[in-house]
C-alpha cells in the first residue's frame, strides 16, 4: 500500500486510495455473489428436476390408470345404457324381449364387477406389505386349491415356504387361469419343486417377442388376447403378489407352442 508523509512526521494512508480500494472489494464481492446465486440457481433448478422426476412420473402413470380404468367401466356401462335405451323406446314391452335384456346386462354387470375386483386386488396387493399374513404354507396344497375344478395335470412335491396363503392362491389362479384362458385346449400342467419354484406350463398360443416385454404392465393385452375375456390385469396383479415375496417371476414362450411361467421364492 502506497504511504505518504507529512510533515509532522506521522504516517498517515491516502483517502484516495481508501476508497479505490474499497470499491474493488465492493464488486468483486458483488460479482462474487452474482456468481454463487447464478450457480447455486442453476444447479438448484437441475436439483429439484432430478427429485421431482420420479414424483412426476408416478403422477404421470397415476393419470393414466385412472383413464384406462374410467375407459374400461366406460364400455359395458354404455352398452347397458343403450340397451335399456333401446328397449324403452318399444312400443310394447313384451316379457321374453325385458328377459332377454336383462340376461345381457347382467352379463355388462358381471363384467363390471370383474374389473372392480381386479382393480380393489391391485390396489390390496400394491400397499399391502402390512396386512399380508406370512406363515409355513405349502405350495403343493396352494395350488391344488387355485385349479379347483379345472382339469389340470400337476406334478407336486411338498414345498414349505414363507408367504401368505390368500395372495399366494391368488397368484396361483392367475397363472392357471390364464394357461386355460390362452393354452388352446391342450394340457396344462402345473408344477412344484424344490426350494421353492412354482411352474404353471401350457401348449397353447404362446407370446409374441413384442409383447413379451409388456406382459406385467396394467391393462397391456397381447395381441393373441384379441376376442377373449379380460383386462389385462392379472399378471400385474401376480407380479405385485412376486413382488410383495421378494420373489421373481420368469417367462418363457414360443408362438404356437406355449408358455411357461415360472415363479421363484428366495
Ligand atoms: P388378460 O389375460 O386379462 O389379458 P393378463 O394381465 O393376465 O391379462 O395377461 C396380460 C397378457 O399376457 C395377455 O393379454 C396375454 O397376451 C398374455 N398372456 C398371459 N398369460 C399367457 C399365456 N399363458 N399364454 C399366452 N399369453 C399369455
């Protein structure tokens, strides 16, 4: 710093100099300042982007269940409704014609109440770690009880694991409900072995490569779903059920000669 003497001999720093000085400081600490602002806006806006992403997305696909759901309860509603419709604007209402309407729309109805089920099951098994009940249980027994009625080829040896018996008879019915539902008539077998391996096989349609990724998505329907029953919300159901076991589902197909889904446990 820049001194200069008066004549009584005391040191003494230049005003001029003082506030030169000061200045400088005063903008580079200004562009200082400028500088973090702009860096810490900058890097605050890719911050919260980066943590909003995955809030954003699961609005994203929150907004399209809910159309895909309303879209789905939308058809058999309007078709009861044009029925009625239709029906009312007879002249006469004749006995066999309202017994005839009525066998349809409880058709509409049942189909409702199908996809209501399904979709009060999708919600259970999404948040549901809490209400499963886990205990020993046998798969062997499980899917016994999941075929019911269904003529079925099993091949069964005990297995004990730990999972909860409802959700388990869920993912069981699922599974066999779809081998029937696509296995063109053939033979479906369904298997249990050891540690803890689930198979559900059948000979029928099989999967496309195309489809083959998107099978576990809601509402997703193959193309060889075209004309049969169903909304597309059974394998994510199942896999919510995989999911909430610390399991892992696998699937192998061929177009024409069948599928085989198989359900590991840990
Ligand atoms: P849905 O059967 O009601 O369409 P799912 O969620 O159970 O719905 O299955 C999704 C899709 O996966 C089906 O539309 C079908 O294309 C395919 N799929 C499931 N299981 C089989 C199977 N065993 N064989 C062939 N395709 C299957």
């Amino acid at each position: 710093m820049k001194k200069i003497r008066r004549p009584n001999s005391s040191f003494l720093i230049d005003p001029d100099l003082i506030a030169e000085t000061k200045s400088r400081i005063f903008f580079s600490l200004l562009t200082l300042n400028i500088f973090i602002l702009g860096i810490s806006g900058v890097s605050g806006y890719f911050l919260s982007g980066k943590t909003l992403k995955p809030i954003s997305e699961m609005m994203e696909e929150q907004k399209e269940f809910i159309s895909n759901a309303s879209h789905e309860l939308r058809t058999p509603l309007a078709s009861l409704k044009t029925e009625i419709e239709v029906f009312l604007r007879g002249k006469e209402l004749r006995l066999g014609d309202a017994k005839e309407i009525l066998i349809s729309n409880l058709e509409e109805v049942n189909k409702m109440t199908r996809l209501s089920n399904y979709l009060l099951e999708l919600n259970k098994f999404q948040n549901s770690s809490g209400n499963l009940k886990f205990s020993k249980v046998n798969l062997a027994d499980i899917v016994k009880e999941a075929a019911g009625k269904n003529k079925v080829k099993f091949n069964l040896k005990k297995v004990t694991i730990n999972g909860d018996k409802d959700s388990l008879t869920e993912l069981s019915r699922i599974l066999i409900d779809n081998a029937i539902k696509y296995g063109s008539g053939k033979e479906v077998e369904v298997v249990t072995k050891k540690p803890g391996i689930l198979e559900v096989k059948d000979k029928g349609v099989g999967i496309s490569e195309k489809d083959l990724p998107h099978i576990f998505d809601r509402f997703y329907r193959g193309d060889k779903a075209i004309g049969k029953d169903g909304y597309g919300l059974g394998l994510s159901i199942a896999k919510q059920i995989v999911d909430q076991h610390s399991a892992k589902i696998k699937v192998e197909s061929k177009l024409s000669k069948g599928s085989t889904f198989k359900v590991i446990f840990s």
